[in-house]
C-alpha cells in the first residue's frame, strides 16, 4: 500500500483533536513522525546534558535510555538492542543486531555529538532486512559521540564512544 505521508501540519492537527487516519500507511507515517519527535526531544534532553535529564549523577535517565552498562528491565536484550558501533575514516556504521518483523523491528538510529547536535539518522521499517546505518563525519562534532537505536518493543539505547586519533 502507498499511503501518502502526513504533513506536518496535518499531524498536528491530528494529534491536536486525537484523531487518525485509519489507513494502515498513514497510521505507521503519523506513528514514525511521532516516533521522530519524541526521539529528537529526547536527544536533546540528553545527549545536550541538561541538568535535569543528567541530575548530579552524569548517568542517562534510568527507565527512559538504556546503555550496555544499565540496561534496566531490558538485561537479557542487550546484545540486540544495544547499538554496535564501527568508526573507519570519516564513517561511522552502526549496527543494531536485531530482527525486523512487522511486530518487532528498529525503528531508527541517530548518530549525536556530545553536545546534542544530530549528525546523522536512519528510520527503518519493519521490511528492511537488517538496521544498519552509515554516517559521515564532518568536522567540529568533538571526539565524543553517542550512537542510539530506538527500538519499537525494547524503547530507546544508547552507546557512547570516542572517536580514535581525536
């Protein structure tokens, strides 16, 4: 089915009186720029070391991002959820190893500096075959970067890394 993508605008009308298309394309559209906004909020929160996302602690918000070190409820998911990352050059893959059903798939990575600004992303869908995604680094992002991978099931992961030679 080739359902035609909302508009912002008719987005948040939608949201605003609650309602939806129901054809299942539009649906998944509506869903995945919700799914994008609420993302980018909470990079931004993060990711841009707000004090009030942080606390004193430095650690991500425990019950809202998941690392390989605190993976909260979601211990036995760590391998397929937690997001791998490979730096070659100015490239940056990473890699979620999970399966992608219509029922449970990644929904997006987002490679993120330290200090919250987004250099790249991918949105998958449930029919992609793998959640890979390549990035390519330009200068001025710092030695430090976040790679995350939001899950549909398993919520939103983060790992953080520093480049080499930086």
């Amino acid at each position: 089915m080739n359902a035609r993508k909302a508009t912002k605008t008719e987005f948040r009308e939608n949201i605003d009186r609650g309602t939806a298309n129901t054809e299942k394309g539009a649906i998944m559209n509506n869903r995945r720029d919700f799914l994008k906004g609420s993302f980018l909020m909470a990079v931004g929160m993060v990711a841009g070391g707000s004090s009030t996302a942080f606390g004193s602690s430095g650690k991500f918000p425990a019950g809202i991002v998941y690392t390989r070190q605190d993976p909260g409820k979601w211990a036995e998911k760590i391998e397929s959820h937690a997001p791998k990352v490979d730096v070659k050059g100015n490239k940056v893959t990473v890699t979620t190893e999970h399966t992608m059903s219509e029922k449970h798939y990644i929904v997006r990575h987002t490679l993120v500096s330290s200090d919250g600004r987004v250099i790249g992303g991918k949105t998958f869908y449930p029919s992609d075959k793998k959640a890979v995604s390549t990035h390519e680094l330009s200068s001025g992002h710092g030695p430090k970067l976040y790679a995350t991978s939001f899950c549909n099931l398993h919520d939103f992961w983060v790992t953080g890394f520093v480049l080499p030679n930086q």
